[in-house]
C-alpha cells in the first residue's frame, strides 16, 4: 500500500491489487493532500520502536529497549483523526508492531474506524494464533521482512533463527488465508540471491514480494556504502521483469513490486518502448496519473511519538505532532518548508533530475538520499541509474 511503490506486475501484465486502485487511479493525478480525490494519505504508523530484532538497516534504528510511546487513548485519538481526515490506509509498523501490547485492539480499533489496515513485520512473533488473530480481525495485508537466504538474512537481522521464525510466521498466514507478502531490501550482500527470493516465493506459495531500495536513513545511513552500483540496478530490474513475465506466462498469480526507487517505472516504459509501443503508451498513462514520488502527498509516516514525517525515511524533518494538532491539519499545512516543497517539488530539484525527460513519471525521486549524499534535500537521487541518454530521451 505504500505510495512509494512501483507494480511491475501491474505494469507489464496488467493485474489488478487493491493497491493500484491508489496508485493508478485517474482520480490519483494532481493530488497535494492525499491518495485519491477526496482521500488522504496512506500513512505508515511506527507505533512502537521497540523491536525484538536489530537490524543492521533499520530505518527507525530500533532494538529490544523500551521506549516512550504514544499511549492507548493517545492512540485512538490518532486513529480517530486518520477516519475523519479519511485516509485509506494504515499501515502498523515499528520496530515491531507485535511487540507493543495493545497492537491487535488498536487494529480492531481502526477497522472499526473503516481504515483498510495493513502490517508491516519481521514475521518472528507471528504463531498460528497470532495469524489467525490477524485473519479474523481482517488485516489487508501482512509484510514479512526477509533479507536472504538463511545465513544472509540472519546477520542482517542480527539474530540466529531469524530467517526460519519469519518463513514459518509466512507459513502460519498462508494457513488461514491471511494475506502476506515478502519484503525484501536489495544491497550489495543479497542482490545476488534474487532469483533465490523468487524461487523461494514460488514453493511457497507466496502471493506478493516487494523488493525493496536501500533508502540512507536511520542504521541504514551507515549502509550508503552497501547499495548496488547503477549497473547492478540495472540487472536488478531486469531480473526482476523477467521472473515477473514468467509468473504470469505460467498462470501464477503473483504479485511484484519495486520500492523506493522510481527509475525502476521509467526503466519498465522505456523496455517497452522497444518491444511494445502501444503497451509502452498505457505504462506512460498509468505513470502519470501516478506522478511518481509521493512522499508528503499521498504517503505519510507517523512515529512512536506521534511525530509526523513526509515518509518513514524522512524522519529528520518534522511536520508537527498528533498530540498537539489532528492529522489532517498537520498535513494539510504548507508552511512548513519541507512539506511545501514536496507538494510541488519540479521548480526546486537539482541536476540531473532536473534535467530529466521524466520527471512527470518520477517526481524528483527520494529526496532522502539526496539529502544523505549531497546534504541538500533537493539535489538529484544518487540511486537513479537511468543513464543521461535515458534521461533526455524525448517521449514519441
């Protein structure tokens, strides 16, 4: 559900998930406040930082300590907020989410609200009970974390059994019918394994992997060192598109998305450009309704204090706060420097994304690693390994 994604599936085969209905939608196009028309936000609630892991990417920088959080009626006072602001998401993450006691009354809660909730999760804690729990209190969608294979996934999740508990977590969704999906972030550890990854959601059965961009934030910062270089990007995505196209010729239904990192969409349309034209044209419609980047528009993030964010990687900028002011009122504010500049960011971006044929497909990218490489919010995406003919490319 998060607006930072790019369906491949959606793109090259064209499924239909709940979450196109957001991200592709003609009533998407234009939007400074939200989703849809008449819709805020996807937001991303960190309820907790608190975290039963330490993983060595973590954007949160999260860990077993006990932090200060918002409390249960603070709590649904937010979630009070988030119906009348009408958003069509949130998203329960953390750290851990499971790890705060009262995450499964506040998912009802929310339900209750008519908020479509979705989990964000390393998988461990989640038993037969805890999946048949999620099922009955009709949880969209439940994200496991896994970085790798076994040994791999373990040493970035800093605890041995790691890979097992989140596979078995999956296996306990699929039992009862629980949506769930993989959630992979690519770097220079993994990138290799994943035709593994693809090999592993085919036996079992999984419906969705989202693989994820190294985004420099939180213990990620430290990993800036860790990305792919352009040309592994590269054959990223086209690994990414082929095993994408074998699904669907086969008749599996899967689900697959890219995240975080925009140049994948245009890399999708400019492929098709040279094999399929027409099909090219219908990707460069739905890319523009889309409007590329997001953050601050149609996805926020709220932290474990009630911090708002631009997106769960910006969490250097504050917007305000849940406990002082609604949601809705934060969000809708523009004088914030910050926020105004996201909700039209063209005139402000730097370099090569201001030189690029896309822009309207992409937006600018994630200002985040810009901000991290080049300590300026609106310099160019570092991570965009289109190449400089790509992007002065003139659309036919």
């Amino acid at each position: 559900m998060d607006q930072t994604m790019i369906s491949i599936s959606k793109l090259l085969c064209d499924t239909e998930n709940f979450g196109d209905s957001l991200r592709y939608a003609p009533e998407s196009h234009g939007q400074r406040d939200g989703a849809v028309s008449g819709r805020g936000p996807v937001v991303v609630w960190n309820c907790t930082r608190t975290c039963n892991l330490k993983c060595i990417h973590c954007y949160s920088a999260s860990d077993h300590k006990a932090y200060e959080q918002m409390s249960h009626e603070e709590a649904k006072k937010f979630i009070d907020d988030l119906a009348e602001f009408k958003v069509p998401v949130i998203l329960f993450s953390g750290g851990e989410p499971l790890m705060r006691p009262d995450c499964l009354e506040l998912i009802a809660y929310a339900r209750e609200k008519g908020l479509r909730t979705t989990l964000s999760t390393n998988g461990t804690l989640i038993t037969e009970e805890k999946a048949r729990a999620l099922k009955d209190l009709g949880v969209g969608y439940v994200g496991i974390s896994l970085d790798g294979l076994e040994e791999v996934n373990d040493s970035f999740r800093g605890q041995k059994g790691a890979f097992a508990k989140a596979l078995q977590g999956i296996r306990n969704c699929l039992a009862v019918d629980q949506k769930v999906g993989l959630r992979f972030t690519i770097n220079r550890h993994n990138h290799k394994f994943l035709n593994d990854i693809f090999d592993l959601v085919e036996r079992e059965n999984i419906p969705r992997v989202c693989f994820y961009h190294l985004v420099y934030s939180g213990r990620g910062s430290a990993m800036m060192e860790e990305d792919i270089s352009r040309e592994e990007s590269r054959a990223a995505i086209e690994l990414i598109m082929e095993r994408t196209l074998d699904f669907h010729r086969r008749g599996l239904n899967k689900e697959i998305l890219t995240v975080d990192n925009h140049a994948d969409a245009i890399y999708v349309y400019l492929k098709l450009r040279e094999t399929d034209p027409e099909r090219a044209e219908y990707v460069r419609s739905l890319l523009l309704r889309n409007g590329g980047n997001r953050s601050g528009i149609a996805i926020g993030q709220v932290d474990w204090q009630g911090n708002v964010h631009p997106d769960q990687f910006t969490g250097g900028h504050h917007l305000g706060n849940v406990l002082e002011r609604k949601f809705g009122d934060i969000w809708s504010d523009s004088t914030n420097e910050i926020m105004a500049g996201l909700k039209d960011r063209k005139p402000l971006l730097q370099g090569r994304c201001a030189a690029c044929a896309h822009l309207d497909m992409c937006n600018g990218n994630f200002r985040t690693r810009a901000e991290a490489v080049y300590d300026d919010f609106w310099a160019q995406d570092p991570a965009c390994y289109l190449t400089d003919e790509e992007i002065g490319a003139v659309d036919s």
